[in-house]
C-alpha cells in the first residue's frame, strides 16, 4: 500500500475522533434534546421578534416626516445648532 499523505493521515484521525466522541454519546443513555415546538412556531417566534417587525409601525410616520423635510415643511435644525 503507497505511504498516505499527512492530510489524509489527519483527515482519517478527526474521523476517526468523531466517531468514538459520537458513540460516547449514545452509550451515555440520554436521548438528545427534542426542540420544543414545531418549525412553523419557531419561525413565527423569529419573525415576529425580528427588528423590521418591531420598527414597522414607525415607517409611515418616518416616510411622512422626511416628504415634509424634502418640502421644506419642516426643519430638522434645533434651534441653537443650525445657523441659517
């Protein structure tokens, strides 16, 4: 058999790590951990908690304040900041 490179040498060994790590595991008797709840609850979870969701009730009044900047309707200056 020809001399195995150092990579596949490596690449045999973390194998080889994994399985023996794998199978420690299921010798211990616990079951792994179920996720709680089905995929469709955990992807509303993810959405509804999600920042566009949490800002999305502040974009009408954003998009109005910013045609009344671009108006001129309103000015976006404090008082002693700007000087005109």
């Amino acid at each position: 058999m020809p001399p195995r490179s150092k990579q596949a040498e490596r690449n045999a060994e973390r194998r080889a790590a994994k399985k023996g790590a794998k199978e420690a595991d299921e010798q211990d008797g616990e079951p792994a951990a179920e996720p709680s709840g089905g995929f469709a609850e955990r992807a509303q979870a993810l959405v509804l908690g999600s920042v566009i969701v949490e800002t999305a009730p502040l974009i009408p009044d954003l998009v109005q304040e910013g045609i009344a900047i671009i108006k001129g309707e309103k000015n976006t200056c404090a008082a002693k900041s700007c000087s005109q």
